[in-house]
C-alpha cells in the first residue's frame, strides 16, 4: 500500500528524531496561535512575514516528494507524524496523545486554542468530527480489529469549548472484517459530540495478511 513505509530504523534514531522535530514543530504550532492573536504593528508583521518566507525557503531546499506518509518497524506500531490529528511534525495536529488497551478502547486528554474555533470560543464542528474519526480507528486498531473509516456518525449534544477536553472511544462490535466503535468528547460540562463509526479492513491489507506478506507487512493501526 503506497504511504505505508518499513523503514526499521533503531530506537536511538527514532528517540533522536523525535527530540529534534517535536519542540520543532512546537514551535511552529505556536506561530500558527500567535498568527491568529497578534497585535504588534504593521511594521513588525512585515518585518515577520519576511522573516518566516526566509526560514520556509531554507527548510524547502530539501524536502520530501509528497507527503510523510506512515513509516513503521518489523515489531510496534507505526509513526504517522504527518497526520493532522496525532502527527508529531504536523503543526496542524493539538497534537492528541493517545493511549489504548487491549479491551479496545481509546482515550486522550488534550487542549484546543485558537486555530480549533468555529464559533465563537467553540471548537469547529469539523475539527470534532476529525478528532473522533482518529480516535474511533485508534480503538479498533487497539482492539486487533483495525479498518479504515467506512461511516462516520455524529451527534452535537452541545458546543464543544476551546480549552481542555477529553476524547474516548471503545470497540461496540465486530462483524468480519467490519468493526463498529462509539466514542464522545468531554467538555467541563459532560459529552458535547457523540460518534459512531464503522470501520473496515481494506482488501489490499486481507491480501497481505492471507499471503503473509513479508514485504507488505500489514499495520496494526491504519492512521
């Protein structure tokens, strides 16, 4: 499957690449908040400006052809530091921490500022449906029943603040290679949206499993 990359590099290497890209994305992400808030002057926005279209040509000099993808060992889950809900070098990204067990279910504690907004001082109704469409496929593929999103249903009981949230999603059921999961976002008020989702098993990942596959080694978690 194209974007699936095995890469098997070691775990000083991965540790080492994750200390340089996560504060430097950090960075980035709160350029991104700063760029909404700002009220310094014209001159110093231009001056500003110059200075990030400076930084954006150096970092352009030598880049990937497209985008990250999802890159994985032989052993352990994959690293998909390109997405836009989890992705350590996506600035897009909060970014959500997940963690899992076995049951199948999923949960993270997170924060949403400025660039979350649809309404005023509410997360956009987009953005909550992106982040329970992460943490749905995050249950299942906790749960050994991973998929790609087949259907996605929401229900906004109540505006979602920026600010601090949780997300948690479980497994509900499996059907062969389908696995339907629910999950909610907590504000300080309870559940603002509710999620259900159905969740399959793409054929080129059947294929690798029942051909056992070396060379199409199938992920765990397809994010």
């Amino acid at each position: 499957m194209t974007g699936y990359v095995q890469d098997d590099i070691t775990d000083e290497e991965l540790e080492r690449q994750r200390a340089l890209y996560g504060p430097f994305t950090q960075a980035v992400r709160e350029l991104v908040d700063v760029t909404i808030r700002t009220l310094v002057d014209d001159d110093e926005i231009r001056r500003a400006q110059a200075e990030v279209e400076a930084i954006t040509a150096r970092l352009r000099e030598h880049q990937l052809d497209g985008s990250y993808g999802v890159r994985f060992g032989k052993a352990g889950r994959g690293r998909p530091w390109g997405n836009t809900v989890v992705g350590l070098r996506n600035p897009a990204a909060p970014p959500l921490e997940v963690e899992h067990d076995e049951s199948g279910r999923a949960w993270s504690e997170f924060h949403l500022g400025a660039p979350y907004e649809g309404p005023p001082g509410l997360v956009h109704g987009g953005v909550s449906a992106m982040l329970l469409d992460q943490m749905l496929g995050e249950a299942a593929g906790a749960g050994g029943k991973p998929g790609m999103t087949g259907t996605l249903t929401l229900r906004y009981r109540q505006g979602t603040p920026l600010g601090n949230l949780r997300a948690e999603a479980w497994i509900d059921r499996a059907e062969g290679v389908k696995t339907f999961a629910k999950g909610h976002i907590i504000g300080p008020e309870g559940v603002t949206v509710e999620a259900e989702g159905v969740f399959i098993l793409p054929r080129w990942a059947r294929e690798a499993i029942a051909a056992q596959d070396a060379e199409k080694p199938t992920p765990s978690y397809f994010e």
